[in-house]
C-alpha cells in the first residue's frame, strides 16, 4: 500500500496551481479561471499527432510511388536485398517450367553479369498463364522482382504478371549446317528441316530434324503442354518424313544445340 | 561442429544480450541485423556457424534481460505492449524488481516447458503445418477482427444525453481503428514498396518497428514527470507454484503459436493466451506474457533448425538463413540444449542485471535513459538503412503515439505487420500493391 | 465465457461447412474463408452489442455522481433506498446509474455500496484513494465516511459482498417491483434482447442477401454463444420479446473459469483440425473421429483437469452465493484493462 500522506506530489495535478482548490482532472480551473500550464494541452497534441500521422502516412505513399524501381545486376543480388523489389533485365536461358501440384512457373535469366531463377506462385503463375506471358529461350525480359534469399540460394519472385515485359529479338534464319558447325547458341533462330525422328520423355518431347548433313533436336518442353493447351494437337500430327519451320531459341544441351521453340503454335508443318 | 565452442560462443551472446538491454530502445534483431551486415559486406568475417550460435545466446538472452528496459526504462518492443502496463504498475509501487523476477520466471518455465516438447516437434508440427496452411491466411485475418471487436470504450459516460455518452465512449476505439488502419496501410507500403535502398531490403520494416513500438514510450517519458519511486529489492516473490505453472504453460502455449505461424508476434499470441485462459490478475499476466514472450523469440529460432521441416519463422531465422543452413538433425538437438543452458544462465544473471538496472535509473533519471535511448533508436535506423529510414520511423513514431495520447490499445498497431502479411497470405497482397500503383 | 471462446466457437462452427472448407483447401476464391470471419464476428456479436451499444443506450431515472472533493456518502445512500421504494410504490422498474469518481487521470476515489436486506438498509461506504490498478493508498479515507439509508421494501436476491465502484464507468442496477418485493438486477441492459433466439435470427437475416451458407453459419454461431451462457448463472431473456425477464442459467461453472475457457478453445481447434483434414484431398491423418478426439482432446484435458482439481482442492474459493456468482459473470464479460 501506498502512503499519500507524505508524497502529496502525486495528486499535485488534482490541484490548481493558482488558488490551489482541487480541480481533479480538469484542464482549466472553474474557480479561478487559471489554464493549467503544468498540464500539456492533450487536445492539441491529439490532433497533432493524428494530422501528422495522416500526413507522414499518406507522404511516404507518394514518396513510395514517385521512387522507382532500381534496376539492379544479377551479381549485385546478395542476402541483403532479401524481401526488396527490384527491377531486373536479362534472357532467358531456360524454358519456363511448370509444376501442376504447387501452380508454379520457374525459369533461369542471365545478364552480363550472372545467372538466376525465377519463379511465379499460383495466382501470379496463373495470370501468366491467361495473359501468355511465356518467355521463350532468348527472350529478353524486364521485370520488378521481388529479391528473396532462403538459406543461402537467392531467386527472384513475380508478384504482379503485369509487371513483367517481354521482348521478343527478331530470330534469325539459320540453316541446321551453320548451327552445329558454329555451334551457335544463346540466339533467336528459324530452322527448317525434316523430321527422322519423335521421342517422348516425361519431360517433354524431342523431334530430330535434318537438313540432309546434320541433326539439330527442337525439345519442346512437358510445360507447353500445360502453358498452350489448346494447341497440343501438332504434337500427335507432327511424324518422320515431314518437313516442319521452326522458331525458337537455341541453346546448348549436354555440348550440343537445341532449339527450343517459344510455344506450340512456332512448330509448323510445311510437307506433310 | 566443435560443440564446446559453439557452447561458449552462445554464453558470450548471452553477455551482449545483457548489455544491450541497457540501451533502451535497442531490439536484439537491430544488432543480430548488424552484424549480418557487416559479413555480408565483407568488413568482417564470422564462421557462419559460430554466427548461429552466438545469435541464439543472444536471443536467449534478449528474452530475459529486456524486461529490464521494458519495467525499469518503458521502452519495450510490440510483443511488450500487452503487460507493460501491469509491470509498470509495479515498478510505480516499488515493486520492479519482483516484476523482473515474475517475468524472469515465467520465462525459465516456459523453457522447460520447450524442452520438454523438443523430441515431439519434429513429429508433430509437420502435421500441424499441413493442416493449418489451407487457413493460414484467414487465421491472421481472424486474430486482426479480434483485435478490433475488442477494442473497448473507455470514457467516464458522465453526459446525460445517451448520444453523448455513446460519443465520448466510441471515440477511444475509434481512434483504435483509425490507428489500424494507418498502421496497416503503413504496412502495405513498406512490404511492397519501401522507400529504402534495395540493398537494406532485409531490414525494411525496422524502421517502422522501432518508430511504432520504441520512441513513443521514450518520448512520453521525456514529456512526462515521471516520479522516483525506490525500489524494494526482495529475495522471494509473491506467487504460487501453480501460477507459475499456469502461466508458464499457458505463456508456452502462446509463443509457440506464434512462433509457429506467421505475422503472429508474441504480443498477439500473448493477448490471446490471456483470453483463452481467462487469467486474472496482474501476477499471473505478467508471468504469462514473460514466457509467451521467452517462447516466441526462442521457439521460432528452434524451428529453424527443425529437422523434419524448413521452416523460416521470425526475423532472426531468415537474417541467420541468409548466412548458415543448418544441414544436420544434430543441429537441432544442439541448438535446444544450448537454449536451454542460456536461459538457466540468463536466469542466474537477472537478479544482478537488475539490481544495476535500478542503481541506473536511479542515478540518471528515466529521462536521460529515455533521451539516449531515442538518440540510439536514430543511430541504429541510420546505421542500418538510411535517411529514408529515418522518415519511415518519424512517421511510425508519430503513428504509436496516437494510442498512448487516445488511449486506446496499443495493439491496433500491429497492423503494420499483420494487414499486409495477412493480405499477402491470402493471395490479395500483390493485387492491392498494384492498385495502389506501388510500382509507378 | 470469455469473448475469444465465443469468437472461436463461431469461426469452428463455420469450418463444419463442406463447401466453405472445400473452397478454403482448394483456395477457389480470395474469399473463400470470410464464412470463417463471420462465424467468429457472430459469435461475439451478442457480448458486443451489450457492452458497446446497448450500454450506452439505457435511460436512468436516478445517476449518482459524488462530488469528488467531497463525496457525500448519506446522499447516495438515501437515492438509492428512494429508488427502491420508489420501484416498490409505483410498481415499475426504476434504474440507477452509479458514477466513479475521478480525482485525475490515474487516480479515483473508490466507494461500496452493501445491501442489507435483513435489516432493510443501504450501506455507502466512501473508501481511500486508487490508482487505475485498484491499488489504495494508505489513509486517504476521508472522516464520518460511512451512511446509511433504510427503505420500506422488502429487497430479492440481494448480494452479500459489497459492490466496490471504482475505476473506469461505474455499474448500473435496475429496482425490478416483483409481486411484493423488489429485485435487484446487476446490469440492466446485460443479455436482455440480445441474448435471445430471435434476435440470432433478426441478426442473421442480413446474410440471406449473400448466402444461405452464411446465414446458418452466423445464427448457429450466435446461439452457441446464448447456449453456453446459459452453463453459467446469469442466464439470458431467451425469448425476447414473447418474455421479458432472463432465464437463470445452469449453473454448471463460472464464464470466467479457466479451465472451462481452455478446454473449449482446445475442443474449438481439435474440432477444427478434424474439419480441414476431412476437406484434404490427401489426409493428414486417418484414423476414427473417436480416436481422434480421444487422443488429441479426452486425453490431454483429462490430465490438465485433474492437475487444475489437485489446486483447487488445495486453495478451495470461499462459498458464495449464486447473485455473487452472476455479478462476477457478468463483470468478466465487460472487457476492461487486462481483465
């Protein structure tokens, strides 16, 4: 228990400090009409505080919206940037995956300065999906990211699909002779060639073309299957024999080119 | 894995733990982010897992001796909210030091209470986690609905008109929300756009935090006259082996909870342990909060060495991740024993760390501290982002006041972290960023 | 029981909805989960139209506001034994509103009122200085601080203890005239209207416009929460308006015991668990609902009760008396500071 007998300084504020009569709680004394100067005037702190809140609040919104997005080199990503949105611009070296149980989309980009992954979660994935923002091999995209680091590995995240830019270079028309005995990759390509052969793996499907000298694989990955849904048929049309144009990206596979084409509808069957 | 070294460097984080509770204001993630910092930019090389375990003597630690700050100096974070006022009410009667041992107590039985389910959390909390998941989202979404329904009227409901009565008593709450709502739309745009370089990412919200949660305690002590109160220093406490047991257990069962689940903070996961059990009093209150609050910061820094799950909970676990992964099952088992060894030892060095509290506030004032800690608090938010972050924590400060000046809870400010997290669970977060045109 | 026990009950009630869990697991819609929401909102909604609303609603005949510097304990004393007799002659309810009585921010004056109805007499006792924490200070009780006042009527299920008025809002009383006596009724507005089956219905009604699901989710929710008062001793005007008076509870235990809170919320999250996993494509787990409950819920709550009977058969609460008992309950359900 507390003794009020010897520390009356306690109940000072209950007391005016002019005429000294109990005023309790109140801010002005009804006797002798003193403001209370010991007290600070709540009232106008109060509303202060709530109008500096709304402001400050409602400055950094704008301060927030009017900053961009800074664009930032693959290598200069490490822990710290952990959670920040940046801007990133690179290609694409790895066709978009995709996994049906998690409705994640992931892919690989690179800039001059290094590699990294890229992912979309569910809705983001499946707004990519609506829109056709696929990436194929060697497109150049420019997107803000948000950086994420987990245990060490550092991976980009698409939160908003609207955000991602696609730029598709002009392919090149390339015979399959000049790519494989300049073994040319990391290029937008236009190959003919004639089909010897259709293999089927659990990651996707393999059609072997040839231009009489050499063979060149054009790998469509199990992912279009689920990005171009409607377009899966020239996969059970396309047989040895045909003479099919495709567009696409090459890269390397196990030391030799590929072409991996941007989606389905960039298989054509020019002879049956 | 040399395991006496490991132990030892933990101990050592134990003794920073202990003299960072002396700047009030100083949260342990602001120094664990420090140092994370200084590696990652190469000024100084730490063995990542000497790094680890040093950050779990001083969580530990933390755990402990930051009552101290929070009773003796009022400058407690957000999971401190909820039972400040009853330990202040203490340290008002003379009786902080036996608040610090309530609190010190609570804490070490909520960590028996760990390590007694450590065997069973690998077990377990996979189960747990792939029931809950589908809910996650709307778990956060029901814990902020009850934190507005219960906000309160407060008001002395003199008028004789019941219109005015209505008024006066709303106008508390009402501020409660509006706080809510600022704080949360705060949240939104530090989560998705925060004005700070992108290379301090991983401490955008610390500004915020320290503004919302640290300075406007410090500020109101500087403004206020706060009275010398002796304290009495006891060598027993006023409480029952079954409270202490009842709130420790109760207080284990909250900071797991929010250990476990995102964007739950210990002083949510306490205010709801508090409810849930129906505790009375401001004994068992102080006692409860203590070891949800113990638990949290532990508990979640555990997890990230659980075995049977990667599971990143709490700031300090994804600061460490960036650094160590903890690749073995020996791990786990380590780090909870280590935890356990740090608390009795944090135990052991409360009742002197707080007697020097009571000599420092007794010779300096709780102003002085009170303006050194605001003087730390804009260090740290310098040192650690940048000017930018000094703006962000202006504003959060400015929006912690409005609680303590409205007098309405101070937990409508958690908001900051549970809106967006909740949003962003859910699948909404990036959807409102856009509409908001963060991104220009 | 407390206002979270409530809440979780109706956001659990929701989750035994097929539909609304099948669209949570599959996560069908950004809203999926609001029936989870308002099962919870509906579930407090009774306690909080109370306490927030109707409240502050009541008109009072008689407001007892002591004068802070010198608060007059025979004044208060004779308003109240006017108002009883006044409630016992004009054979209508009467209501009172008793004031604190604040010295500043943090400080009150506290004061009781006893009713001794054997002797037919108010007490008011005018008491020391508090804080906020209902903490006295030592010798600030102000001299001839005692007063007493008799009435005429004969008073019903009157409370033994004392009511303290202290910090904060002060209690409200209605002076009911029954047959030939006056009864005493804590908290007028307190589970009147609100806590009867057809307000859960009016208050429901509204989610019709959205969907049946939610209608049901929002009325079973509020009248779990009428239900489990009615364990306790208050009791509710189930009815309203075909009655006009609160039904007195079961009595099977206190709103604010411990154990009882915990072991619904337990029971709430067991159940809860159980519903999601059922909604699972792929179980979690499989085994029978019997065994489930009996090895996450039976088992444990069986240990944690016993461990609570060992300490309360040591530290045995003193013997009240059941108008003890509802003034407690509805005092706990009056979310204050902590409480």
């Amino acid at each position: 228990m507390m003794n009020a007998a010897n520390d009356k300084k306690i109940f000072k504020e209950a007391y005016c400090p002019s005429c000294g009569r109990f005023i309790g709680p109140r801010e002005k004394c009804p006797f002798c009409g003193a403001e209370i100067k010991e007290r600070i005037r709540l009232k106008y702190i109060k509303v202060l505080a709530l109008v500096l809140a709304i402001v400050g609040v409602f400055g950094i919104f704008l301060f927030s919206k009017m900053i961009p997005v800074p664009t930032v080199k693959i290598a200069d990503i490490d822990a710290s940037y952990n959670y920040a949105p940046i801007r990133v611009k690179g290609y694409v070296i790895e066709y978009p995956d995709y996994n049906e149980e998690s409705e994640s989309i992931t892919f690989w980009i690179m800039d001059e300065t290094g590699e990294i992954m890229v992912k979309a979660y569910r809705d983001a994935a499946r707004e990519l999906i609506k829109q056709g923002k696929i990436p194929g091999v060697m497109d150049y995209i420019d997107c803000i990211f948000e950086a994420r680091i987990t245990r060490g590995f550092k991976y980009l995240i698409i939160e908003v699909p609207d955000y991602l830019t696609i730029y598709k270079p002009e392919p090149e028309q390339l015979t399959i002779t000049q790519i494989i005995e300049n073994n040319i990759t990391m290029k937008k390509a236009i190959v003919e060639g004639v089909i010897t052969s259709v293999r089927s793996y659990s990651s996707g499907y393999g059609i072997w073309i040839t231009d009489g000298e050499y063979e060149l694989e054009i790998w469509v990955p199990i992912s279009q299957l689920s990005f171009f849904s409607n377009h899966t048929d020239i996969l059970d049309r396309v047989a040895p024999g045909m003479k099919v144009i495709v567009k696409g990206g090459l890269k390397l596979y196990r030391g030799s080119p590929e072409i991996v084409p941007d989606s389905l509808l960039d298989i054509q069957i020019i002879e049956e | 894995m040399d395991v006496v070294l490991l132990v030892l460097v933990a101990l050592a984080g134990v003794i920073i733990a202990a003299f960072s509770c002396f700047i009030p204001g100083l949260h342990i993630y602001n120094l664990i982010a420090i140092i994370v910092l200084l590696h990652l930019s190469g000024a100084v090389y730490i063995d990542p897992e000497i790094m680890c375990f040093l950050f779990i003597g001083m969580i530990v630690g933390y755990s402990f001796f930051n009552v101290i700050t929070s009773v003796f100096m009022s400058a407690p974070d957000e999971s401190l909210m909820f039972f400040i006022f009853p330990a202040q009410r203490y340290f008002l009667e003379g009786r902080g030091f036996e608040a610090s041992m309530l609190i010190g107590v609570g804490s070490l039985v909520a960590v028996m209470f760990l390590a007694a389910s450590v065997p069973f959390l690998p077990i377990l909390l996979p189960r747990i986690w792939e029931l809950t998941r589908p809910l996650l989202g709307w778990l956060i979404l029901l814990v902020i609905v009850f934190i507005l329904l219960t906000e309160w009227p407060r008001g002395l409901e003199r008028s004789e008109s019941r219109w005015e009565r209505f008024k006066e008593a709303w106008s508390s709450p009402l501020a409660g929300f509006l706080t809510f709502a600022l704080a949360g739309f705060f949240g939104i745009i530090l989560f998705f756009k925060p004005p700070i370089p992108p290379e301090r990412g991983f401490v955008a919200i610390t500004p915020a935090f320290i503004g919302i949660f640290a300075l406007p305690w410090a500020i109101t002590n500087v403004l206020s006259k706060f009275p010398k109160v002796e304290q009495h220093i006891t060598d027993s406490i006023n409480v029952k082996v079954h409270e202490i047991i009842r709130g420790g257990g109760a207080g284990f069962l909250a900071g797991m909870f929010g250990a476990f689940f995102p964007a739950i903070t210990a002083g949510v996961a306490g205010f709801l342990a508090g409810h849930a059990t129906a505790q009375k009093g401001d004994r068992l209150f102080i006692i409860s909060q203590g070891a949800s609050r113990a638990i949290y910061y532990m508990g979640a820094f555990l997890l990230f060495f659980l075995p049977t799950m990667h599971i990143t909970r709490g700031a300090l676990a994804w600061m460490t991740g960036l650094v160590f992964t903890p690749e073995r099952v020996e791990y786990y088992y380590l780090a909870a024993f280590t935890m356990l060894l740090c608390a009795g030892v944090s135990f052991l060095l409360l009742t002197p760390i707080t007697k020097l509290a009571i000599k420092l506030v007794h010779r300096y004032g709780i102003r002085t501290l009170s303006i050194f800690s605001i003087i730390s608090c804009i260090a740290i938010v310098l040192v650690l982002t940048s000017w930018e972050g000094l703006l962000i924590m202006a504003v959060g400060a400015v929006i912690g006041m409005i609680p303590l000046l409205f007098n309405c809870r101070r937990s409508n400010t958690l908001a900051v972290i549970l809106v967006p997290l909740g949003l962003n669970i859910i699948g909404l977060g990036p959807t409102i960023a856009e509409l908001l045109g963060l991104f220009g | 029981m407390k206002g979270i026990v409530h809440f979780t009950v109706g956001a659990t009630i929701a989750t035994f909805f097929k539909d609304v869990m099948h669209n949570i697991v599959t996560a069908a819609s950004p809203a999926a989960g609001l029936p989870l929401i308002i099962g919870g909102v509906y579930g407090f909604l009774p306690d909080f139209v109370d306490f927030r609303f109707a409240k502050y609603m009541m008109r009072y005949d008689y407001v007892i506001d002591p004068d802070p510097e010198n608060p007059d304990p025979k004044e208060i004393a004779e308003t109240i034994a006017k108002a009883i007799d006044e409630a016992y002659e004009k054979k209508k309810s009467i209501f009172m509103q008793l004031h604190t009585i604040p010295i500043t921010s943090n400080l009150w004056r506290r004061y009781t009122v006893k009713f001794d109805t054997e002797n037919k007499k108010v007490i008011v006792t005018i008491g020391p200085i508090v804080t906020t924490g209902k903490i006295p200070y030592e010798g600030t009780e102000p001299p001839n601080n005692v007063a007493e006042a008799s009435f005429k009527a004969d008073v019903i299920h009157t409370y033994e203890e004392e009511t303290k008025i202290d910090i904060l809002s002060g209690p409200s009383f209605e002076f009911r005239p029954e047959e030939d006596r006056v009864k005493i009724i804590f908290l007028p507005f307190h589970r009147r209207w609100s806590h009867s089956f057809p307000a859960a219905f009016l208050m429901a009604l509204p989610m019709l416009l959205f969907n049946v699901n939610w209608f049901w989710i929002a009325f079973l929710a509020y009248v779990f929460h009428i239900i489990l008062d009615m364990l306790g001793y208050m009791g509710s005007n189930l009815f309203w308006p075909f009655t006009k008076s609160r039904v007195r509870g079961l009595r099977l235990g206190h709103s604010d015991n411990a154990m009882l809170n915990f072991s619904s919320m337990w029971v709430c999250v067991a159940l809860t668990l159980w519903n999601v996993n059922e909604a699972l494509t792929e179980k979690v787990f499989s085994a029978s609902f019997i065994t489930y409950i009996s090895y996450t819920t039976v088992l444990p709550l069986l240990i944690i009760g016993l461990a609570s009977l060992v300490v309360y058969l040591r530290e045995r609460r003193e013997k009240e008396t059941p108008e003890e008992a509802e003034v407690k309950e509805a005092l706990s359900e009056d979310l204050g500071p902590y409480t």
